[in-house]
C-alpha cells in the first residue's frame, strides 16, 4: 500500500523537501515515492541543551532548537530503528531507543528532560485510523514538564469542563474528539505550575498540545509554557499541513 494514499480518512502531508529537512545521508533513508514507508515526526522539549538533533539507525533527521520539530512527518523506513536524540553542539547521545516503525503508520517522537536526565518517548499517533467529521477537531497532549512534575489538564469551553485529569511526566494522551472553536487548556501542580491558554480548534483538524519547560527556569522561553502544533487536517479526500518548524 502506498503511503501517500489515503486511509481511514486522513491523507498526511508528508514533509520531504531539503529546504526544511537536513538530508539523510544513506540511501535508506531517502525512500523513493513508491516505497512504503513510515511517517516520522520528532519534537525537541529539552530546555537545557542548544539544540537537539534526531537520528534513525546513524542517520540525521533533524536538528531542532528547544521548542522546534520538524515541521511535519517526514518518511522514515519502516522496520526496527535506533532511534537517537544528541546534542547538537558536541554531538554526544543524549538518549537512545531501538523502536519497531511499521509501513503506513504514523509515529511522533517527544524528546524530553533535564540535566543529564533525558529520555525518547515514541508512539504511533494513530492517524490512519482516524475519519474526520464535520464540526469535529482532534486533540492530545503531552507532558514533557522537563523536571518530571505531574500536572493536572484540564480542558473548557465557554460553558463547561471537557477533559480534567492528572498527567504524570512523559504521559502522551490519544487523540481526543472536541467540537471545532476556542477552548482552553489550564495545567497546574498545586503548587509552582500554574498555566493556561486560550486557542481555536479548527475544522477536522488535529492538534498536538505540547506541555514543556522548567519549572525552576524564570526566563520565558524556557519557563513552563503550553505551545502546540497541527499534525494535519482530516478531510474526505484530502491533507493540509504548515510548512514550518515552529510551535505555535
């Protein structure tokens, strides 16, 4: 099966041009348009560090500031992959994973933690199995607190609490269906966490809400924020994705 075609009502826009991504430099990694492949999208949520990058089996991906990812799946190989997260400066592995990536799924790589502390978190997103519906977005979260706080999310609209629930460090949410407007997230810890923030979902699409950040770090781009990017948009027929690498 083709991974560009459509299935279960979500077509992914797969990001492949060289003006965005650092090119692979083994021909495994630079699948042909007829090759079945796996959608592969990693963010950098490590605050302390200059910038990450990202590898599949020696391979570059990406390198992301803190708060970046690479702006879209990108087509990985599927079969078992040392997946790995480094310092961009030095170079030194941070963090490795061997993950089994299958043809046609879609997969997400959060890179989190603090201070020598880190760890990959990887799942598949689940994508190809989601139909859209009129009216409808698509949401999850995750919590990559860098200090490893576990938060309570909560999610309203204007006249009521849609999702309350504890989140422990590392947590990644399935995909959760809302009605389409504004809604706002709130993640507290009782204690020195307390953020929130308003957005508007937009028609059939999917939403990725990044909690991230140091707790202890008083500089507002490294403090506790609540960022978020687009994965897609579910059509009947059809995929938009943003052409950038920065979180909203």
């Amino acid at each position: 099966m083709n991974f560009l075609k459509k299935k279960g009502g979500f077509l992914a826009g797969l990001l492949v041009m060289l003006t965005l991504f650092t090119a692979c430099n083994d021909d495994n990694d630079v699948p042909q348009p007829d090759n079945d492949v796996a959608g592969f999208m990693a963010f950098n949520l490590v605050p302390d560090q200059d910038g990450i990058g990202v590898a599949l089996s020696g391979n570059t991906v990406n390198i992301m500031p803190f708060m970046r990812y690479t702006g879209g799946y990108v087509r990985a190989y599927p079969g078992e992959r040392t997946t790995v997260a480094f310092a961009a400066n030095s170079q030194d592995s941070l963090t490795s994973t061997t993950y089994n990536y299958e043809v046609n799924k879609y997969y997400s790589l959060f890179v989190m933690g603090l201070e020598g502390n880190y760890k990959n978190v990887i799942v598949n997103d689940g994508l190809d199995t989601m139909d859209a519906a009129d009216g409808k977005s698509y949401l999850r979260f995750v919590n990559g607190i860098a200090d490893g706080s576990t938060v309570n999310v909560e999610l309203s609209n204007d006249t009521a609490t849609l999702f309350s629930e504890q989140a422990d460090y590392s947590k990644v949410s399935p995909f959760m269906e809302l009605d389409s407007g504004a809604i706002t997230i709130d993640i507290n810890d009782g204690s020195d966490i307390q953020v929130n923030r308003t957005i508007q979902l937009e028609n059939q699409k999917a939403y990725t809400i990044l909690l991230a950040g140091n707790p202890q770090n008083t500089e507002p781009e490294d403090s506790v924020q609540i960022r978020y990017i687009i994965n897609g948009t579910l059509t009947l027929d059809s995929t938009s994705s943003d052409l950038t690498d920065e979180t909203n």
